[in-house]
C-alpha cells in the first residue's frame, strides 16, 4: 500500500535545500537591484550633440545638448535625437540589469522582473 502524505525519496530535505538556495537568491537580487539603482548610464545621439543619463531607477537624471543643434527652424530634428538618447540610455541600463541579475540566476529568465508565473 503506498504511503500518504510527504515526498517519496528524501524529497523534504531536497525541498529544504531549495527553499534555503531560493532565499539566498532573492536575497542576492534584493542587494543587486539596490547597488542597480545607484548607477547611471549615459547614451549619446547625433555624434554627441545630445546625451541622456538615466539611473538605475530608470529615471531620467541628465539631459545635455550641444547648442549647435538647437535650431528653431528645425526642432523635430532636437526632439529626434532626444529620444535616440533617451531610448539607448534605457537599453543600457536594461542591458546592465539584465546582465547583474543574469549573474545571480545563472541565466534563468524571468526573475529580474519578478516570477513569470
């Protein structure tokens, strides 16, 4: 007759290990997001005319613009190459977390922005 109830096969001792390598994990992710938050990036379009840094908030912090490109005549082109910036300081900042969390997760997807389930 088989048994009722726990795992088969040493199971709770597994489970145990888990919850303790799980614990430690979010512990390292809690730290990571933290030290995250305190960095910047910067990104540059127009061959530097304008230059965006964002934080590890992902908050815009600093916006620079070579006073050569501000043209009243032609402000689409300044708004263009804002957002080029502010789209590629947003891409690294995304790509640093991504990279710091990867270290902890050892590449499991999913866990820098919470569980996918």
């Amino acid at each position: 007759m088989a048994k009722r109830g726990g795992f088969p096969g040493g199971m709770p001792g597994n489970m145990n290990n888990l919850m303790k390598q799980a614990q430690k994990m979010q512990k390292q992710m809690e730290e990571t997001t933290k030290e995250l938050e305190s960095k910047e990036v910067t990104a540059a379009a127009g061959g530097g005319a304008v230059s965006v840094t964002v934080s590890g908030k992902k908050e815009v912090t600093k916006v620079e613009i070579d006073k050569e490109v501000v043209d009243p005549d032609d402000v689409e082109m300044l708004e263009d190459l804002i957002m080029a910036a502010v789209n590629e300081a947003l891409r690294k900042m995304e790509d640093l977390s991504n990279q710091s969390m990867s270290k902890i997760t050892g590449g499991l997807g999913g866990f820098g922005g919470g569980f996918p389930f």
